[in-house]
C-alpha cells in the first residue's frame, strides 16, 4: 500500500530472513513475469520424504512434483494487490505465490538458487557466513628502530628487560608497527605514519597496541576478519624465545583473533648488518585478511 508504482509495475516481495540473494534469481523472476501473473524462485526436493508418527515412518511421500518455495516472489503490483483483497481475513498465508494461485493467478516456478537459505536456526548462520564470497588480502609490513640506553624493551606488545631500549616517538614497538603496517597494507589504508603522524604529540610515548587495535577496528569496519599474523624480530639481542608465547598471547588479545593464528619469530643476522652490529632492530610481518567480496 506504501508503494506508488503503477498496478503494472512488477514489484518483488523478500523474506529478509534470506539474505544471500544473487542478481540472476532477479532477472529470472522479471523474465518469468511476462508470461504469468506471478512467479517464485523453488529448488527440487532432493531427499526422499516420508511420513512419520510416534518415530516411525508411516509412508513415503513422491517427491515427483514437490519444489521447496522461496522469496523473493514476483507480481505486477495491482495483480498481488487484487488477490489480497479476496484472501479471507481468518487466514494467513505463509507467502504470497498462495494468495495469487488462489485468486485464480498463474504462478511460475523458475529456478530457484541453494544460497537463498532460510536462516531458521543458530546453526543456519555459520553456514551462510561460509557461502559469502569473500576476498583474501595479504599485506606485508616492516620497521626498524635504533637501540640507545635504557633498562628494558617493548616488543610486540611485551615488556622485556634488557640493557638498552629502542627510541621512537611511541613506545618503538618494532613488531606491533610492523604487524599494524601489514595489516593496514591488507586493505589498502595506507600506513601507520598515515594514521598517526609522528609530527602529531599525541602518539608521544603512545603504548603501539593502539594503533594495532585502530587497524584492526578498521578491518571489522569494513564486515572484514583477519585471518592469521606472522611477526619476525631481526635482532642480535635480547633473546626472544622466552617471550615468544607471551607476545603471541598479547597480539591474539589485542586482535581478537585464535592463538594458532597468530606466529611470532625471531632471527639473528649472523653479527651483520645494522641489527648484526646491535644498532638497531628490524622486524617485518605479513597478515592475511579476508573481506566481504565487492
Ligand atoms: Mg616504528
């Protein structure tokens, strides 16, 4: 009653409880339309059905002719809107392809689509989360900071005492902004520099797992996950090993993503180099993110 499409106007009512409709059942049920006075997508029944009383089967049932009904289901609006003027008020339909057969209407079956699932039950939900089309990204990040004095270190997200410290506007976590690069290089965002300037005072001894959060917060933002992260220390020192499960720990908490998908490494560079001679420390990491398809 709320449209103002005129009474040839196809209009196309949805079960909202079906999301995952694709374009094609659309067109199908447009095309369908020319010849009938309705037209609903429905699959094949492809279980044998039988009938059953007090958890025994009674008889079977021939699926032959039988087609499980979908939505959405087309009609010319003043063809819908004149057969639920007839449709007895003591009823409810369970859709509208009934109101319009009933009236006298020819209904088309055309062919409906696995994906247009009813979500019922709790269980129907991961299902359909796994028929969405998903994109998987890879990024890929790296950072050094220089050592210089101090009494301990931060390193992805830990807390190491050591002899010297690394220097940095923030808090010179090498892995936390090499992971935040990554995953910021997943979605096409840029870098950590982009979103929190080293010019800006704010970020001034900033704890880093705030900008890995903010990268993560945009991944969520755009109905994203991220997938797995793999973090590697290039240093001659402090030892990393015993700390690895802790670092491992701290990022799957500020990720909210599995331990098992989280890695943290470390390696020497064999004394040479800038991170061989103890100038500095260099990590890089690579993250995978998937995102709804466009
Ligand atoms: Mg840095």
């Amino acid at each position: 009653a709320a449209l103002s499409a005129p009474p040839d106007q196809p209009v196309l009512i949805h079960d909202a409880a079906r999301p995952l409709l694709d374009r094609a059942v659309i067109d199908r049920l447009l095309a369908a339309l020319d010849g009938a006075d309705g037209a609903l997508p429905a699959l094949p029944v492809a279980d044998s059905l039988r009938r059953g009383a007090d958890g025994l089967m009674t008889d079977t049932v021939d699926r032959e002719d039988l087609w499980r009904a979908q939505t959405p289901q087309a009609f010319r609006r003043g063809v819908i809107e004149a057969a639920y003027a007839t449709w007895p008020s003591s009823e409810t339909p369970t859709d509208e392809a009934i109101v319009v057969q009933r009236h006298g209407g020819r209904v088309a079956l055309v062919d409906g689509d696995p994906r247009l699932m009813k979500l019922t039950y709790p269980e129907d939900f991961a299902m359909a989360e796994a028929m969405l089309p998903r994109q998987i990204r890879i990024g890929s990040g790296y950072d050094v900071h220089r050592w210089g004095p101090g009494g301990a270190v931060w390193l992805c997200g830990v807390e190491i005492p050591h002899d010297q410290t690394l220097i940095g506007h923030s808090d010179a976590d090498a892995g936390l902004h090499a992971l935040t690069d990554a995953i910021l290089g997943a979605i096409g965002e840029g870098d950590i520099g982009d979103h929190f300037p080293p010019t800006d005072d704010t970020w001034k001894g900033a704890p880093s797992d705030l900008f890995l959060k903010h990268a993560a917060g945009l991944v969520t933002a755009r109905g994203g996950r991220i997938s797995n992260v793999d973090v590697t220390l290039i240093c001659e020192r402090p030892k990393v090993k015993p700390h690895r499960q802790a670092m491992r720990e701290r990022l799957a908490d500020i990720l909210g993503i599995p331990l098992d998908a989280v890695s943290v490494k470390a390696t020497t560079s064999e004394g040479l180099g800038f991170t061989g001679r103890g100038e500095g420390l260099a990590a890089q990491a690579v993250a995978t993110v998937e995102l709804p398809a466009a």
